[in-house]
C-alpha cells in the first residue's frame, strides 16, 4: 500500500491518494499515512491516454530528417513507403524510444494504428505485438489495423486486416471510404462486418473535406446503428465537420451522440477541425491526439499529451480556466472513454495511474507544460 499526500486536485483543494493491488484504494482531504510520499503541492491528474498514434511509423531517435509537402494524400503515403523501406531499424526498437518519452510526459495508456498492406504483410503487427508484451508492466496499449495505402483498392489487404484480427488487434480500422477506396459502402460493409464478427470496435481516418466527408459520417453513423456497434466507433480527424453549415453540423452532432461515436483531433493548423467545444455541448466524445510523431509526414510531435491539449486550447484561442479544463478533458477522461478504458479516473476502485505535476493548476500547467513530473503507474511511482 502507498499513500501520496499534500496534492493539488483541479478546483483547488488538497487531497491525498492511497493505492492498494494497483488500485486507488482512497482518495480525498482526509486520506493520510504516517509513511506517505509527499507530493509538494503538485497537481495531480489521471495518467495521460493517448487516442491516435502511429507507433509503427515514428522515427524517434533516428537521425533528423526533415518533413515532405505533398498535394494529394496519395503522395505522402508514397513518400512513407520509400523512407521506412530504406529504415533499417526495427518498428519496435523505434516504437519503444517513443513510449519512453510518453511514459515521461505522464501517458500510460496508448492506442496506435498499425499499417497493414501487401507489400509489407503483417511485419509490421508482428513487431507492435512484441513491443505489447515488453512494455506490458508500463503502458497499456491497444491496436488498430490500419489500411493506409487503401483496402479495397489494394488487392489482399482484407484477408491481411482479418489476419491481424486474429493476432489479437482490438480495432478494425479504415481510411476516406470514398476519397482512397473510391467505394464508400463496400468498405465500411467490409469493416463494421468484420468487427461485429470480432467483437471488435471500428476507428476511421476521415480526411475528406466538406460535403464528401459529411456525407460519409452520416453513412458511419447509420453503420454503426445497424450493427450495434454503439459505443465502440470513432472517426479520426473529420476536417469536414469544420467546413459545414452551423445547421447540418447540429444533426450530425446530434447523431453521433445518439451513437456514441467519438471524435478524434490532433489541432492541425493548416486545415478546418471539428468546433470541439460545439460537439461537446452536444453530447459527443472529442479528445485530442498526436498522430504521428516525428516521421515521414511531419518531423513534429513529441509524445508529450500535456503539449497535445495545450495545441487543442491554442488551436481555438481558449483562454479561460473551464476552457484549459476542457482542453485537459480531451487527453484525459474523453480520450480513456474513447478506446473504452472503463476503470479510468481519480475515483476508488479505479486504476492507480496517475500524474503530479509541478503546477498550481490546469492553466498554470498547460500553459507551462513544466518538465516537473511524476508517474504513478498501478500504485507505484515508474518516472
């Protein structure tokens, strides 16, 4: 059993923690312990979830290498193919670097894409499967089968998304139904199928814009309701919903809470993003991820879900105590309750991962993003 005491909650108030089996076992004013760890005045927050990334991808600790412009998606994922085939380094090795830097910033559980295609088979899934188990005593991590040269427009890559089911990936994924595969029903068919005969959840990258990309969230939303896949769909960017009339946004807001269909963000500058605090108002699950870090598309990102929020706060030019809350909300309980980390948050009974930062409170710690950090992981201090 250990206690942490003289801590800083997000209204203010000074509470303590004690976690026992790797549970929090007590939290609150009055919870003490004669051996106690002393936690400073620091504020304390769930551990860091990140929703979106792409572990398999990173370069991290690879010598520097600048980023691509490109016109058409296509292009990047061209660009991708020639910079990792000539990598010699293995995807776990470099993966492994990364969690590193995110177990440091606070984040203790990770959902990651795992590319999937022809040319490179499973390799790629077998590598994120040995990364799982020698980092399963520091980072829960949960995968999804990502297409990203395309699924039905590049033959053999569903028999390889239903092969990596079966090694234990938990999420079926996709990627612009009709901007890439040009088939919008036959690839959503294809994925809400197999995930319904999985038990599997469904996580699609949308970057089609405007009326094209609303459209097929309407489609995912009437996907999801039919196959009773409630609750366990995200869809990853949706620029589009940024780009619609306040009206149509309002429906579809409406349906995707009526789903429990989350929303991911990574704050992108350069392009519309979903208005985070309309959607939220309307009931729907927004977090913020980092997508990749430091890798063929962008040499930006640096694992730290902190900064994440931070960029999210930036990206809306928040500035008010409930907005820095809110921007936090989105790497902490909205993103854990996004991948479907139940047993998450400061409560008894709840998972003991936590992490106290050097900051009076929620702005003073976005704001700084102070390198002062400590993380507990299952009850027991690991950074």
């Amino acid at each position: 059993m250990t206690t942490f005491t003289n801590l800083r909650d997000m209204t203010g108030g000074t509470i303590g923690i004690r976690c026992q089996g790797g549970r929090i076992a007590a939290v609150g004013p009055d919870v003490t312990a004669p051996d106690a760890v002393d936690g400073e005045g620091r504020l304390v927050l769930p551990a860091f979830v990140e929703p979106h990334v792409h572990l398999d991808k990173t370069l991290w600790g690879e010598p520097w290498q600048p980023g691509k412009r490109a016109a058409r998606l296509r292009d990047y994922i061209e660009n991708e193919r020639r910079v990792l085939s000539a990598n010699t380094t293995p995807p776990e090795d470099r993966a492994a670097r990364l969690l590193a830097q995110m177990l440091a910033c606070g984040t203790t559980a990770v959902r990651s894409h795992i590319d999937i295609a022809p040319d490179m088979g499973l390799t790629h899934v077998e590598a994120m499967m040995r990364l799982r188990d020698a980092w399963s005593d520091r980072m829960d991590l949960q995968f999804v089968a990502f297409p990203q040269q395309g699924l039905l427009c590049r033959p053999g890559t569903a028999d390889l998304i239903r092969a990596a089911m079966d090694m234990g990936v938990e999420t079926v994924g996709g990627l612009d139904p009709a901007g890439i595969d040009g088939d919008p029903d036959g690839q959503l068919r294809f994925i809400f199928d197999l995930a319904v005969e999985k038990g599997a959840g469904v996580d699609i990258h949308l970057h089609d814009k405007g009326e094209l990309g609303a459209w097929q969230v309407e489609r995912i939303a009437d996907y999801t309701l039919a196959s009773g896949l409630a609750g366990k769909v995200m869809i990853s960017h949706a620029y589009c919903l940024g780009m619609i009339p306040d009206q149509r946004l309002e429906r579809i807001g409406r349906r995707l809470a009526d789903a429990g269909i989350s929303l991911m963000t990574s704050a992108p500058a350069d392009v519309a993003v979903p208005p985070v605090e309309d959607l939220v108002a309307m009931g729907v699950t927004v977090c913020c991820g980092s997508d990749g870090i430091r890798d063929s598309w962008s040499p930006f990102g640096n694992g730290d879900m902190l900064e994440r929020a931070f960029l999210t706060a930036y990206r809306f030019d928040w500035n008010r105590d409930e907005d820095f809350t809110l921007a936090l909300n989105c790497a902490t309980h909205a993103a854990a309750r996004a991948i479907g980390i139940s047993d998450y948050g400061l409560a008894p009974g709840n998972r003991a991962d936590f992490v106290m930062i050097g900051a009076s409170g929620p702005g003073d710690a976005l704001c700084r993003r102070p390198s002062d950090r400590q993380v507990v992981r299952r009850g027991k201090r690991v950074v």
